[in-house]
C-alpha cells in the first residue's frame, strides 16, 4: 500500500530514510520520461518505471527539490512505493511544487534523484473534453457520490469512477429523471409525474410514493435527516426517514419551483419569475425578495457565498440566504445549473459555461459544444458536465 509521511522534522526525515536502505538490496538507477501533469488540487506523475524497482517521490512548495536537501524544506512529503502514474492530492492551487523521484531494488539504499521537475495546480474549469454521446436521452442532473451518476429522460442513468467511462443503469422507469443526489439514503433521483427513486448500489432503484404527479425537479438533503423535492406548481415535499416516505408541505406559491439547496442553516429553493423561498425545517416556507423577476435554476455554495442562476444569463448572490444581490448578467445563455469545487461552474443553453472564483466576477470557458448544458458535478479531480443528446464534458 501507498503510504504518506509527512516529514517532521530533518532528523525524522534523516532517520527514516537511513532506516529504509538497511536492506540487502541495492541503489536503482534514476528513473527517465519524468513528466508532471497538473490538476485541481493535485497532479499526475509519471515515468518509465521498471520492474522490480521501489520509487520513492519527494516533494515540496518551491521549484528545487534534491533526494538530499528535502527534509530542509518546509512542507516536503514523500510517497513510497510509488506506481507510474501517480497521483498526488492535497496541493494548494496556485502554489508551485517540485518533485524528484528515486528507486531502490530489495529495501535497499534509494539511487540518485531525478532532475527536479515543477508544477502547479490549478482549479479546474477553464479547459473542456468533450466524450461520446451516451445515446438519444437528455441528460438533466449529475452528482458525485461514491461515483458520479447522470440521469435524463426516459428513466435513463449512467454511472462512472471517473467520468469518462460510463456504464448504463437500469432505472425501472420511462419517466423523465432531473435530477439526483447523494446522500445518507443513497443515490435520490426525481423526476416527471411526481417520480423519486432511489438506490444504494446503482444496479437496483427502489420507487417511492410521493403522493403528486407534478414533475419534480430537484432534491436536496440538510446533511442530517431531511431530504426536500420540489417542482411544478409550487409543489414541496420531505422525507425524514431516508427518502421513503414523503409529505407535501406548503409553499405558499404556484410559480414551478426549479432547484433547491441547502445552505447557511437552510433549505433555499428557487424557480420561475425570481420566485425564492427558504425554510429551516423543509416544512415552513418563507418568501425571499432575490432581487429579480427572471426564472431562476440552480443553487449552489461555496467560498461563503450562495450563487443562484437562471434564464438570460442571471446571478444572483447572497451571505446568509436572506439578503440577495442581483450580479450583472453573464451572458445572454439561459443558465440551468451552478456547482462549486474549488470555483464555481455555471452551465446553460448552447454549450455556455462560465467560472468564477467568488460568484461575481465570471470568465466565458470555451465548452467545445452547441448542445444545450443542463447539470454540473463537482467531484474528486474537476467537474462533469451533462447536457442534451447524451452530452458529457470533463475537466480536470
């Protein structure tokens, strides 16, 4: 198994090298075709490994590393048994890091290092792989749980470790699925005529009654016991008992609900005509002014700030889900989803997405797609995209 050590101090750092090359082994020679790929939050190393041979990766903040002078620098790490690629998390973005690798055969002694090679992280978003259309189906929501799963119409879903390889799952449904998340009961995926499924191994999905036949359009969990769906005509359910049993909650409004979330202590949901409505419990609703009249979309939070999206390139932002602030337009796209990683993405009609580290300042990224783009996933390297047409988009 890989294993991490953070150096301690130079006399741990001396001590724990000479005590791994007391083996009967021998030095390896350095290893060639170093190469480092930066990524968000981490990067991929890799080299001509050869057989037999154990290699150690050292590295640090700076743009000088040696085999001899790392346990001098502040922050170094290494990584035993190291395996070509390799990938190594935990990095600051913006922040440039050098890395030198050795190897030793039999326990034996560690060989010379290889030149110092730099890299530094940076978040993901500003450059787009476009993958292969996984059919006909729209594609309308997209979570990272344990893997990412993708959901759309006609019951279709798909999951994927890494997304890019996709594998289709069997829903039991042919009504229209919009979106999905993960949480403590699983995967809970909603959809049109009032459907909620759910599953925890993505080969079985459960239905559940939700007591409306109103399309549902977004779920949301508090991290606790209370799962929100919400949908056409101001419908509002919950579910405290794992997404099985729901009850309908008053809303107060008959403007289609779009997208909720859960944030600074509640739940916020949004929809048509700027509606915005928060509640502490999922079952008492507040009315919200948002600050404008456009369709709202999507919800998200991040770097202390809650950002809402919707028709005509509309943001909107807030501290604490009360106050709202209406942010110039961002492009004239209709925006039909927002996630934070380590910046937020917005996606939306035509292929437009854009990303911003704060919510109010945004930069138009270059998706490589004129197909419509309706959900966005941030998970373990970047973020995954999903649109129309079995659309799918990666960035790392």
């Amino acid at each position: 198994m890989k294993r991490l050590f953070a150096c301690l101090s130079a006399a741990a750092a001396t001590f724990l090298l000479a005590a791994c090359g007391g083996g009967s082994g021998d030095p390896a020679p350095a290893p060639t075709g170093v190469a480092v790929t930066p990524g968000d939050g981490n990067v991929k190393i890799s080299w001509n490994a050869e057989p037999g041979v154990d290699y150690w990766i050292f590295y640090a903040p700076g743009t000088n590393i040696t085999t001899e002078n790392w346990a001098t620098l502040p922050g170094a790490r290494v990584v035993r048994e190291a395996t070509s690629p390799q990938t190594i998390g935990g990095l600051l973005n913006g922040t440039t890091y050098a890395f030198t690798i050795n190897g030793r055969t039999g326990g034996g002694p560690g060989g010379p290092g290889t030149p110092a090679v730099i890299a530094t992280p940076r978040p993901a978003g500003a450059s787009w792989t476009v993958g292969a259309s996984l059919g006909a189906s729209d594609l309308r929501g997209v979570v990272y749980g344990l893997k990412f799963v993708a959901v759309g119409t006609q019951g279709a879903a798909f999951s994927s470790a890494d997304g890019l390889t996709w594998t289709p799952s069997t829903t039991g449904t042919t009504s229209a699925l919009n979106r999905v998340i993960f949480s403590t009961a699983g995967y809970v995926a909603v959809g049109d005529g009032g459907t909620i499924l759910t599953s925890t191994d993505l080969a079985t999905w459960t239905a559940r009654t939700s007591g409306t036949g109103n399309a549902l359009n977004a779920v949301a969990f508090n991290g606790v016991n209370t799962h929100v769906a919400v949908g056409a005509g101001g419908t509002i359910l919950t579910s405290t008992d794992a997404a099985v049993t729901w009850t309908a909650a008053a809303s107060g409004t008959t403007n289609a609900l779009y997208a909720v979330s859960f944030a600074s202590g509640k739940f916020i949901a949004v929809g048509a005509a700027g509606t915005l409505l928060t509640s502490a419990d999922g079952t008492a609703w507040t009315a919200v002014a948002s600050q404008t009249t456009q369709d709202l979309r999507a919800l998200a939070f991040g770097a202390s700030t809650i950002v809402a999206v919707g028709a005509a390139g509309t943001v909107i932002t807030s501290p604490d889900a009360t106050t709202w602030t209406a942010r110039p337009a961002i492009g004239s796209a209709d925006l039909a989803a927002v996630a934070f990683g380590s910046q937020f993405v917005a996606v939306g009609s035509g292929g437009a997405i854009f990303t911003s580290a704060d919510g109010v300042a945004w930069t138009a990224q270059s998706s490589g797609t004129t197909n419509n783009l309706n959900a966005v996933a941030a998970g373990n390297f970047g973020y995954v995209v999903v649109g129309a047409a079995g659309a799918n988009l990666t960035a790392y």
